[in-house]
C-alpha cells in the first residue's frame, strides 16, 4: 500500500523548475557512471521479455555470473525498485540482482500502456513471477535463486517460497508484510495515538471513520491510510524524502516521463489492495522447505517488526534466521543499503553457496 504514499510526489517531481534539471542532469550522469560494469564475468542486461501475455521489463546486473541470483519482488503495489540502482550497486559485487517492473509498474506500464496491461490483479501477477523466475533459471543457467521481497511484494513472496521450495535456494524478506485476516489492529491504534498527540484532528477523523476492518476498504481508502500512517511518523517521512522521493529524482534508468508513469503506476496497481485484505499468513502455512530469512528495520510502523517477529518465531524451516536493522524504519534495505549487504553476505550468501556446492557433487 506505499504505492499511494508515492502519487503525488512522483508528479511533482516530474514538473520541476528548470534549475533543477540541470542538477539532474549532473547527478544521473554520475549515477551511470556508478552503475557501468566493466568487468567480462559480469552481466548488465535490460530489456522486455514476454510474460503472462505481454512485455514486461526485467534488468539482471551483476559483476560475475558465478554470483548467487536474487530475484526482487517489489513493493507498493506499483513501486519498482529500479529507482534504487546507484544506491545497491554494492550488492551487485557479490549477487547477480535482477529487477522487475511488475505489470501496472514503471517500464512494464511504459512499454503498452494502462490498456496493454491485461488483468491487474494479485492471482495474475502472481503466476508472473512463476514465470518471471523460469525465465531467469533458463537465462542465467541456474536451478533456483534467492527470492528477496520487499513490502507488499512480500505478500507474493511469502506465498512463492511456501509453494515452490524447488525454485528458489532462499527466502529474504524486508519490510516484510505479515497478513493476518485483520485480527491484530495494534498498528492502527497506534497510529490513532499518534495523531491524537500531535494534534491532526482531520488526519484522525479520516482514520476513525475507516474503521479497523480492512476487508471494507476501498483501494482508495487504503491510499488515504498509508499517506497518514507515512506522514505521522518523522523517521518514516524522512525516509521517504531522502531515500525514496530522492532515488525517483535521480535515477540515471528514469526519464521524467518515466516518473509521471511511475506515479500512474503506483495508482493503477493500488486496485489490488481490497483483494488481499482476508489473506491470512498463518493459516496458509508457516512451514517452508527452504532457508527463511527475515531482515527489518526496528522502527518500521508501516509493517511492524514485533509482528513480523511472531510470524518468523511460528516458522519451520531447515534454516531460518532474523535481524533488525537498527535506527531504519520501512524502506529498511535502501535506507541502509551497507548494513542490508553485511547480512545478506553473513546470513544468506554462506547458506545458499553451501546448499549449491552440495547439490552439485555426484
């Protein structure tokens, strides 16, 4: 649901003064600069592939092919991580990531338009990245790759390492999205708290009157509860002004007009949201086949971390492993992209080169 929080800034941001795009200019020429890979190992490919029916944009970065894979599953819905790339370049040393514009997202939404997606809805897309990660084990020559999901895209990604284990040599999810079928309301009455403190009255009538059963909501009244929830919490706000707000900005990937259909995006998929609110976490199973791995930041209101850390301790697994990222709020792995790193290369890279070793001796 952090689509909505994004609209009406990534508009903004696509009508700026003119000084500004000189600035522009300087900083995503050095970003390209940042993003160049040189090396003959490595791989920098992006471009449409046919999936689910139409042409979807993939990008697969890395500096050396005999790197673990890791498929993204972006947030949102509708928010591509894409953006991000001069912020993760590190990660790309020692994982081949590949990113990929959902349909309704980004270039996906560029390429055909809001006519040319087909259905929007969370069985669909869904099946996409079954077929997005067959893409990829074809392409890269590889049996499975470590799934990473973050935010929303965790709801895809939770429900992807439960059904098909053969698939994929680890779950990582971040700002990791727990369902509960609407029992646990603590985050909504703590944001009632915190509106009342800081004294927005509107923000917090607007809340009161949705009442606590997401199940009635509209996708835009999911979009209305997320910008109050970002907006009611400084830690969160900032994050969203220096990390995200300022990644859309500068992306050497993203012309302006790509922002503009970045900020459609982010509203077309936001139809969504309604369809997931019965989704129910620990009713459809907290036994993965996999190694499970769960990173968050410890001040993260959007997808609180004592939650996550429930679901994660009801969670059987051949290995499973969790951290905070301390002082982070959601956005935790572009936030701070350094200490995402040091734990996917402690936690995550020994486990799945260790499984890769074993399963390729005789």
């Amino acid at each position: 649901m952090l689509g909505a929080v994004l609209i009406a800034s990534a508009a903004t941001l696509a009508a700026p003064v003119a000084g500004a795009l000189g600035h522009r200019r300087l900083k995503q020429a050095a970003g390209a600069r940042l993003m160049r890979i040189d090396d003959p190992r490595g791989i920098d490919e992006q471009g449409f592939v046919r999936i689910g029916g139409i042409e979807q944009w993939i990008s697969v970065r890395g500096e050396d092919r005999d790197n673990p894979v890791v498929l993204e599953i972006h947030g949102g819905p509708g928010a591509s991580n894409a953006i991000h790339g001069p912020r993760t370049r590190a990660w790309e040393k020692h994982f081949t990531v590949v990113r990929w514009d959902m349909r309704g997202t980004g270039k996906t939404l560029g390429r055909s338009g809001a006519d040319g997606q087909g259905e929007i809805g969370f069985a669909r897309m869904y099946q996409d990245a079954v077929e997005v990660t067959h893409h990829l084990r074809a392409r890269l020559g590889v049996d499975r790759v470590v799934l990473l999901a973050n935010s929303f895209g965790s709801a895809f990604g939770l429900r992807l390492a439960r059904q098909y284990p053969e698939l994929y040599s680890a779950y990582v999810g971040t700002d990791q999205n727990i369902h509960d079928a609407g029992r646990d309301d603590a985050a909504h009455r703590a944001l009632l708290a915190r509106l009342r403190t800081a004294g927005k009255h509107k923000e917090l009538a607007t809340v009161e009157a949705l009442g606590t059963d997401t199940r009635t909501w509209t996708a835009e009244q999911y979009g209305a509860y997320a910008r109050i929830v970002a907006s009611s919490d400084p830690l969160t706000l900032a994050t969203m002004k220096s990390v995200v707000m300022k990644s859309l900005w500068l992306s050497p990937l993203h012309s302006l007009g790509d922002l503009g259909t970045l900020g459609k995006g982010m509203k077309l998929s936001g139809r969504i949201l309604p369809a997931t609110a019965d989704f129910d976490d620990w009713a459809d199973g907290t036994t993965f086949d996999l190694p499970f791995f769960i990173f968050q930041g410890d001040r993260d209101i959007l997808t609180p971390a004592d939650r996550a850390k429930r679901f994660f301790d009801d969670v059987r697994a051949p290995h499973k492993e969790f951290a905070l990222i301390e002082g982070a709020a959601h956005f935790a792995s572009f936030r701070h992209p350094d200490r995402f790193l040091d734990l996917m290369l402690a936690k995550v890279r020994p486990v799945v080169v260790e499984g890769r070793e074993l399963a390729a001796r005789p």
